[in-house]
C-alpha cells in the first residue's frame, strides 16, 4: 500500500544542533494543520543531534531522520529537496522556532494565490 502524498514537506538540515534540535522539533509538530512529513537530515553530527531527532522519530510518524557523512548545507537541502513527497517544500533550520499557525497561513496564501511561488 503506497503512503498517501502529504501537503507540505518540513525539510530540516541539522549539524551538530542538539543545543536547539528539541524545542524547534517540537515547534513543527505542534503546528494545527497537520498535513505534513517532516524530513530531518542529520549532516554527520557529532553531538546528539541525530538521537534528539530519531527520539521525536519513534513518537510521531510524520518526522522521518535522514543521517550520513557530513557534506555541508547545500547538499543536505538538495537531498532533501530530492526525498520531498509533497508538492510544497518548507524550510525550517534546526535552531527556528515556528508559531503553531506557520503551515496553515503559508498553505492557505499559496492555495489563493496560484500566481505565487515562494512565501
């Protein structure tokens, strides 16, 4: 049975960023639309980074953790713009904190207006 496309990918690149990774984790998967994967790419950290992110993983389905070698941001944002399964990417760093109405007011504007590419 194929998954089902979400609406929005949460694509999250993370380097040794435990010092934040938790409180910004939590950020996304309060949001109140719900619609979302949530990708984080461990970057090859060498604090607990990648253990914070497979810990929130094991709890919420959305959160899938990504890890491997060290390679520098624009790698790990083209990846993960490469896994993305939905039509709309969201780009969220590792020490961001999103207000529980990020996804749905961004989702809602780029529905009513077509014309737009970018919020």
């Amino acid at each position: 049975m194929a998954l089902s496309r979400p609406a929005i990918t949460v694509a999250m690149s993370v380097y040794n960023g435990a010092a934040f990774l938790a409180p910004a984790i939590e950020s996304v998967l309060a949001q109140t639309f719900g619609d979302f994967e949530f990708l984080v790419l461990d970057d090859g950290s060498n604090d607990d980074s990648r253990a914070i992110a497979e810990g929130y993983a094991a709890r919420d389905s959305r959160l899938h953790v990504i890890s491997r070698a060290n390679r520098g941001l624009v790698a790990s944002l083209n990846q993960l713009f490469n896994e993305a399964r939905a039509p709309i990417v969201a780009r969220f760093d590792a020490d961001d904190l999103c207000r529980p109405e990020r996804l749905a007011r961004q989702y809602a504007f780029l529905m009513a207006q077509p014309d737009h590419g970018l919020v």
